[in-house]
C-alpha cells in the first residue's frame, strides 16, 4: 500500500526545500525525499564552500600583499590547509544542518531519507516504501560530468565533491575546464600555494563572456603564476613516477604536464538517470535534462522540475526562482513564468565578474541598433582606494528604445554593482533613469552612471 500525500518533492537543493514549506503551510501533506546531504550541490559541494575557501585565498592574497598598504606582518604567510577545511565545513555543515532541521520541524511534512525513483506519474519508491501524490516536483541538480580524457580509468582524480575532502596543499593541481568551476578552484589553490595548471579544451577561458571579458580574466590570472593551456582539444592522463602526466595536443607550451592532482571541471550533468522518469513517461532532452514549459511542468501532467535537472539555469537563484514561479502559479494566481528572468550571474575569481542580460557579441549577432561603453576600474575611486584596480565595465543599450541590453563589470565589487544594471532592467526602465541616480561616494556602482554618459554606437 502507497503511503498518500499531496505533494511529494525528491531533493532538498534550492527549490524543494522552500516549496515544501509553502505547500505544507497552504495545509496540504507534503513528502520531500533526500538521498545525500541536506541542502544539495550549494550548500555542500557548491556555491557555499567554494565561496568560503575563495574568502581563505583572499585572505592568503591580501596577507601577502600587506606591505602594499603599509601593514607589516612578522613572518612568511603561509596557508593551513586543515584550518581552511574546517571553516568551510564549519560554515557550510551550519547550512546543511539548518536545512535540515527545518524540513524536519515543519508541520506536514515528512522527511525520507533515501533513493527516490518515479514508480508511475503517481508514485514515488523511497527504499522499501512507495509514496503516492497528485503532484510530483523534482528537483534532483546535477553532478560533475567526466569529460572526453583518455586514460583517466588508469589515474585518480578529483571533482567538485571529492575537492571538498582536500585538507593538504596539492603541489600542483592540473584542472581540466577553463569555466567558473575550474577558474575559481585554480585561482584559490595558487593563492593557498599550489602550481595551478588550467587546461581548456577551447581556444580561450570562460567562452561564453566576451572576448575581452576572457582575455582580461586570463592575464588577471596568469598575472598570479597560474599555467594555461588552451585548445587542448585532445587530453590524456597517464600515471607518472610524480604523479599524473597530462599530455596535451596544444599549439603552444610543452605536450606534457605533470602534476600531483587532477580536477576535472568540464561540466554537469543533472541526475536525471536513475530517477525512473521512463516509468512515469517523463520527457528529457539530448542531454538528459526534463524538458519543461515556461512554467515548470513536464509533459506529464501532475509532475514539475526544478533547479539544474531542467536544464533553463544552472544556479543557486534560478533554482530558487523556479520555486518561487512554481508556488506563484499553483498558490497565488501569480502567472510567473522563467521567461520573465534576466540572466544573470557572476564568477567569483578574484576581481569577480558581475553579469547581467546579453553579451556585447549576442548584442552584435542579434543585428539591433545599440550603444555600448567601457570603463577601466582604474578610473574607478573605490577600486584605487582599496589598491584592486583590475578589470574593466561594459554596458550596452538599445539605441532605439534606451533600454539596457545587458552589463559585465569584471573588477573589484562587481559581484554586487551589477544589481543596480540588473534591477533597471527588470524595471523596464530607460537607462537615462540610471545614468541620473545619485550613487553613494565611494562606491563602485558610482561611476555606473559615468559609464552610461559614454555610451557610444556599437
Ligand atoms: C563548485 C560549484 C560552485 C558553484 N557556485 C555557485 C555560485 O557561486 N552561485 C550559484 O548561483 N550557483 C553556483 N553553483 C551551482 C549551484 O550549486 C546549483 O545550480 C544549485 O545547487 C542547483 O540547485 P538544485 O536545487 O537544482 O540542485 P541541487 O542543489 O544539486 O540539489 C539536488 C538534490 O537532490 C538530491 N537528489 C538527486 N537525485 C535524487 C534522488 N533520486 N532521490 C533523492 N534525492 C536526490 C541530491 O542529493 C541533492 O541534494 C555552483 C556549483 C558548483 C558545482
């Protein structure tokens, strides 16, 4: 016999938590089902403690640049790798822990721990136990994906999960994945002490960003000592008497690199395989995401998915954006849809990269009339101030309609200046309505309405 419910949620990443509480509190009987740790790829192997350890890089980065600010520390600065780990799992365990704590404190809801998989488009096995609802919500996220690399059965190597067990300075840390997983990971591991060498299939770092965007980054990092490697289109990792030998079929620099350690960070997939999404005639794509509507609901009716698995954002606010256009529609009245959602995001490399809306080359290839301007943070007071002056604004604009098109400030605070690009955009407003506001002195965001006083046709 199925045990009923009303709703039955599989994961407790960055939707399922927040809809479990908002179904429950509408009074109806909700299950939620994980299989891991509390909190999902954020929380444990993911935004929270990579942030956390880039906070100990930059740390690592400004002690050793104390001298520039008049500080004089007694000895070389080094890093304990073992104090680094305990503070990120301290912080993201205190997460994990709240997540948990919380689903299994709210009224309505019950918790299973376990493996969920779909039984029928009403039935959910969990263990010994099968559960039964009118309404499914999936929000399973995604794991690393292992990328093309010969040899790799013969060595041992690391992924976003397995990093988060490293307690020891690895002598040099070969990455496989110029994206913002393996830049993030190659700039704090050379900042704790490692030889960082980043290896990119492509012919430049984080290819989706603007050429310049990528160029700039690449010499920020390489300025720091970090290897790069790029159009490795052919990798093959091997065992060597030091370690991994990496041999590469790029152009420039030596065809082999050996390191200590080996991370792959060439991509996702979303845990879409063993979900039994065939027994319940759930739709996925080429790439085993769910395919969905513009409101979150399968071909199946009765089933949605959320977060990463549905393959419309692979982030922290997306998922959580998915919850909230999910409940809008099923408890508001609120016809939210993931079509109303700017993208935007930012790579947390030292300066960070803010981005919001389009690239100046999806700006270009869309053919519109535009207007774009640039900025070095050099001429930005905040920037000098703080002795952080790498990176550099963009904006672009509708010619016709004045409406901002999209931004990236690559550059000290940028992680949070783009806020003021993006939530123009989502007003719909003109930028001039930006370029008048009266921004707070010293800031970055200041000189944003200077950055529009020099728009330019594209
Ligand atoms: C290294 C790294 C850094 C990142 N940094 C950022 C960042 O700075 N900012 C940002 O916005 N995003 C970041 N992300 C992405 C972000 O972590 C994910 O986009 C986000 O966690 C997705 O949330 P989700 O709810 O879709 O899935 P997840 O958080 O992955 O949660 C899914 C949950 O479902 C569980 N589950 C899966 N299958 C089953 C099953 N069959 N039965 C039971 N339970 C199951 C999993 O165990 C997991 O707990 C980062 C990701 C990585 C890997």
């Amino acid at each position: 016999m199925a045990t009923q419910f009303d709703a039955i949620i599989i994961g407790t990443g960055q939707a399922g938590p927040s809809l479990a509480a908002r179904l429950a509190g509408a009074g109806m009987r909700v299950a939620i089902i994980e299989r891991k740790r509390f909190g999902g790829t954020c929380v444990n192997t993911g935004c929270i403690p990579t942030k956390t350890m880039v906070a100990s890089a930059y740390a690592a980065r400004l002690a050793r640049r104390s001298a520039e600010y008049g500080v004089v520390l007694g000895a070389e600065v080094t890093v304990d790798m073992r104090r680094v780990k305990a503070r990120k799992d301290e912080i993201s365990g205190r997460s994990s822990t709240g997540v948990e704590t919380w689903l299994k404190g709210l009224a309505n809801c019950t918790v299973y721990q376990g493996h969920a998989r779909l039984e029928s488009p009403r039935e959910v096995r969990v263990g010994s136990e099968v559960l039964s609802a009118e309404k499914i919500f999936l929000d399973v996220g995604g794991r690393a994906a292992t990328p093309p690399v010969a040899g790799l059965d013969q060595v041992s190597f690391l992924d976003n999960s397995s990093m988060m067990q490293v307690d020891f300075l690895p002598r040099h840390l070969a990455i496989v994945g110029g994206g913002y997983i393996g830049l993030e990971f190659g700039q704090m591991f050379r900042r704790f002490g490692s030889e960082v060498t980043i290896i990119e299939m492509g012919p430049r770092l984080v290819s989706h960003e603007d050429e310049d965007v990528s160029k700039a980054i690449r010499e920020i990092l390489e300025a720091e000592g970090i290897h790069m490697r790029v159009n490795a289109e052919c990798i093959r990792a091997s065992r060597h008497a030091n370690g991994i030998q990496v041999s590469v079929n790029c152009t420039e620099g030596p065809p082999d690199i050996v390191a200590s350690h080996l991370l792959l960070a060439a991509g996702r997939r979303p845990n879409t395989d063993d979900l039994g999404l065939d027994r319940a005639g759930v739709a996925r794509d080429a790439h085993g995401f769910i395919t969905v509507d513009d409101e979150l609901r399968t071909n199946v009716p009765g089933i949605w998915a959320l977060g990463e698995c549905n393959g419309r954002g692979a982030f922290t606010h997306t998922a959580y954006n998915d919850f909230e256009i999910v409940a809008a529609n099923l408890l508001d009245n609120d016809p939210r849809r993931v079509s109303d959602r700017i993208p935007a995001y930012n790579l947390y490399v030292d300066p960070p990269l803010g981005r919001a809306g389009m690239t100046e080359a999806e700006v270009r290839r869309s053919g519109r009339p535009a207007l774009m301007a640039t900025m070095p943070m050099t001429r930005v007071g905040r920037a000098r101030e703080k002795g952080e002056t790498l990176g550099f604004m963009k904006i672009l604009v509708d010619a016709e309609n004045k409406k901002i098109l999209g931004a990236s400030i690559l550059g000290t605070g940028g992680d949070e200046a783009i806020h003021c690009i993006l939530d123009i955009m989502y007003a719909g407003a003109s930028f001039t309505v930006l370029q008048r506001a009266v921004h707070i002195h010293p800031t970055v965001s200041e000189l944003v309405p200077t950055l529009l006083g020099g728009l330019k046709p594209l």
